[in-house]
C-alpha cells in the first residue's frame, strides 16, 4: 500500500500543447494530425510518453480542430482513459496561454495539490526518443523549480534562442525568433519546447505572463525568465538538460518540415528491423510505418512500401516494387515483384503472389501460387492452389460485394474469371479461358469458353486471295 502510494505521488502530470491550427502547413487538418511514418504526430508522442512513464496522467491541450484531435487520441487507446483529459484553448493566443488553460483547470488544480511535478510537451515533436523523456521526468533537485531542455542547431533560425550569463552561465531567459536582436539571433542553443516543472511555480509563473511581444502571444518561454530571477535570488534554479542529437527535436511546422520528420523516422524505423535481422537491399528507397511487424530473416528488396498493421512472418521475400498494407504474410512466402496487397489480406507460408499481382480482402493458404497478372479481391483461396496467368474475381456487381471461395488443390487456367459469389471446389480443374459463373464441384473439370471450330482452307478466301 505504502509503495502504490509513494510511486502515485511520482507520477508525472503531463501536458501536451496541441491546440494551435499550424498556419504554416497550409492545411486544413489540425497539425498535430499530420502523420509520420503512417501515424499522427500526436500519437507518436503520446506513445513515447506512455512507453517511458506508463503511470503518466496527461491533458491533451486541443483548440483548432478539437473534435478531430479528441476523437484520434481516444481511439488510438494508448493513454488509458482514466489517465487523459482534454483542456479546450478557446482561442490561441500563445503557448503560455495553452499551459495555463490547463493548469488553471480542474486538472491543473489537481495536479498542484498531488505535488506531481509537470512535464509539458509540443505536440509536434514527432521524433521525440522515450529515453528523452525518461531524463527529462527524472526528480528535481531540491530546489530547482524547472529543468529545461535545449539543443544546439547548425541553422537555428525559427527557433526560441536560450540567452546566458556570458558564453556558458546561468540561463537568463528565452527569446523569439521574432523578439530577437541580430546578436541574439547568433547564438545556437535553442529551446525545444519541453520543460519539467514543479507544478506550483509553474501555475503561479503562467498567471504573470505578458503579452507584450511582437506576436502579441503569451509565451510559455517566458517563464524561464522569471525561474532565473528567482533563481538569481536564491529561491530556487533551472537544470538544463542539453540533448546532443538535435535531429530529436526537429519541430514539424511546415509540410517540408514534415517530409524531413518522415523520412528520418522510416530511417529509424528500417535501422531498428535491420539490427532485428530484416535484410533491407535498399533501405533508402524503402518505407516501413511505425505499426509494421517484420520477423527476422525476412528480405526486402528495393522501392518496397509496407504501410499499417502489416505483419511479415520469418523467411519471407517482399520483392521489388510491392505495396503492402494492413496484410499478413506466412513464413517463406514471397511477394511480387510490383504487387499490391491491399487491407484485409492474409497470404500463408511458402506461397508465392506475382508480379502484378492485387489482392484486396483475400486470404490465401499455403503453398499457392498466384504468379501473374492477377486481381483477387473478398477472395477465399485455400492451400496448395493453382492459379494461372490472369485471373480476375469479378467481385463487384455495382452494388456489393461478392465472395469468391477456392478450395485446396484446385488449378485454375490461365485467363479465367470468376463471377462472384462462387465457389471453385476442392481439387478441381478450370480449363483456360473460362468464365465461371456456377459453382464447381470438387475433383470437376469446368471449361466456360465457346468450342473451337477450324474450318479448312477458309483462310485464304476469307482473306480475298486466290
Ligand atoms: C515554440 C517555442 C520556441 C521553440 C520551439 C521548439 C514558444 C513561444 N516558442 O515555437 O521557443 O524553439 O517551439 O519547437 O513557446 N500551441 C497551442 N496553443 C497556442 C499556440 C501553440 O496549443 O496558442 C501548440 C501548437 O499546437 C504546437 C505547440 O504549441 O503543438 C508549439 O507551438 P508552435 O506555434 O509550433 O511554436 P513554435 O513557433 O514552434
Ligand atoms: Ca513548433
């Protein structure tokens, strides 16, 4: 009881600033619903957080486009509800005032009487490590009232400049972009936007805020000043904690920025299955979504795509060019070159799905082949199949969708259709160039094609010639 009690008193309240509509990225999706690596960037975060300090109680700060942004986060599931809230920012006028709507909250009231001290994060940090996070929310020192995260960057333009006593003293304050005098605008630490507080100084330092700046916002850096007064009169100090991979903390505010974010994330996505035991010919022409699943021993070829919930078992081989998304392949199957596998499919073990080949909603047994040029969509194909050279299921009547069923052992011609819902039953034969309209019964042999009539000699008069 005793111990339940002392880590409930530890937990970190978190507030992630999410409210702003994100003007530069000329959208109309609220920003921190932009996705990286096929997820929003609000989730990846969310998840970082979650994944460091599974106990965190975290207020999701929403404005602009809020509905959405509450609807993404409760069904993403990855906060538990009891542990998420939602603090409406009616209107946007600054980071400082996106904190205080929620320290001046209900939550915020909480918080402060709990004693738990306050991580506070952007939303559009999409990169953040859970060991940044993990440092970040360690304990305080006795008298520190924040400790602030900063970086250094190359080319730091855009970002809130972190002033000093001197080169390398006390930090003093925090100035923007816009605020900042030509000098200041040398210098190459950097504030990142994330901060751990001890939550009563943080509601009472918000409640002091100005707006006197050249945005006319209430600037949640301008708390830092205010640590570093009190600092300087001995009630209390700022730890600065200096991250030194700065690609961490690239901030996405426009779609370039986000093109950046996504494809060091997909780089760290392939690097992570890589050293898992995923051979990846081409890693740079490759992309693998955060919510992939890939088993060691299997290879991917160049200019792959493998988006959503997609899983691929141990040995298999996804050839060049294929597309791959919400789907499961088997154990030592192989997959195109320049195949498309849309949601919903299910390939087993040892089956090889072509060149051009699509399948949409189908779940192929094992040991099939589906080598060319073939459509398979609300398609049930059993294990030890044979499908030819073009074939289509003639799944959609306008209306709805149809099921095709094919049994194990069967073997389809080259250039067949079948007109859905049909079966093709267990170890049948369909002759090349059927159409098949009825079902087939097991061990059948089906031809659907008009006979053939040679007629001798018609040639040569049919052409006109003597
Ligand atoms: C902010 C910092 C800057 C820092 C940079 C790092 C301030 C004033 N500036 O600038 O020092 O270098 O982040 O990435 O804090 N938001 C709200 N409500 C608002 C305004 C913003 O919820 O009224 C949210 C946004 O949705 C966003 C986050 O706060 O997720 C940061 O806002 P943004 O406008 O991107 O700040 P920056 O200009 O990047
Ligand atoms: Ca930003």
């Amino acid at each position: 009881m005793a111990r339940s009690l002392a880590s409930a008193a530890a937990a970190p309240a978190v507030i992630i600033l999410a409210a702003g509509q994100g003007k530069r990225m000329k959208s109309p999706l609220p920003k921190v619903l932009h996705r990286v690596a096929g997820r929003p960037m609000i989730l990846h975060i969310l998840a970082a957080v979650m994944q460091s300090r599974p106990e965190a109680n975290i207020a999701v700060v929403v404005g602009h486009g809020r509905d959405e942004v509450e609807r993404v986060v409760r069904e993403s599931a990855i906060v538990p509800v009891e542990q998420l809230a939602f603090i409406l920012q009616d209107e946007q006028r600054g980071t400082g005032h996106a904190a205080r709507c929620a320290m001046d909250s209900p939550w915020g009231a909480a918080v402060v009487r709990s004693k738990a001290p306050v991580l506070v994060l952007p939303g559009d940090l999409p990169l953040l490590p859970v060991a940044l996070i993990s440092q970040m929310c360690e304990g305080l020192g006795r008298s520190a009232t924040l400790r602030l995260l900063t970086t250094e960057l190359s080319n730091p333009t855009g970002y809130g400049r972190v002033l000093r006593r001197g080169k390398s003293g006390p930090v003093l304050r925090i100035v923007e972009e816009r605020d900042a005098k030509p000098r200041e605008k040398e210098i190459r630490e950097v504030a990142t936007s994330i901060y751990f507080f001890q939550g009563s100084f943080l509601k009472s330092a918000l409640s002091r805020l100005s707006n006197k700046n050249s945005q006319s916002e209430y600037y949640l850096t301008d708390v830092v000043e205010q640590a570093a007064r009190k600092a300087r009169s001995g009630a209390g100090g700022i730890e600065v904690l200096m991250w030194s991979e700065s690609g961490d903390l690239r901030g996405v505010n426009d779609p370039w920025e986000l093109a950046e974010a996504g494809e060091m994330l997909n780089q760290r996505i392939i690097r992570r299955w890589a050293l898992e035991g995923v051979r990846f010919d081409s890693p740079r022409s490759t992309w693998v979504e955060s919510t992939v699943r890939l088993a060691c021993g299997v290879e991917v070829q160049p200019n792959v795509i493998l988006r959503g919930n997609t899983t691929v078992a141990e040995g298999a081989v996804i050839k060049a060019g294929s597309v791959i998304e919400d789907s499961a392949i088997g154990a030592r199957s192989q997959v195109g070159p320049y195949a498309h596998l849309r949601p919903g499919s299910e390939v087993g073990e040892a089956s090889k799905i072509g060149n051009f080949v699509e399948l949409k909603k189908a779940r192929i047994g094992s040991k099939t082949s589906i080598a060319h040029l073939s459509y398979l969509g609300d398609a049930e194909v059993g294990s030890r199949v044979n499908i030819g050279c073009g074939f289509v299921t003639c799944n959609y009547d306008g209306k709805s969708k149809h099921v095709t069923r094919i049994e194990d052992d069967a073997f389809v011609g080259s250039d067949c259709q079948a007109v859905a819902p049909v079966t093709i039953g267990r170890g049948s034969y369909i002759a090349s160039g059927s159409t098949i309209t009825k079902d087939v019964e097991p061990e059948a042999l089906a031809f659907a094609r008009s006979r053939q009539v040679n007629k001798a000699g018609y040639a040569r008069r049919y052409k006109g010639s003597t």
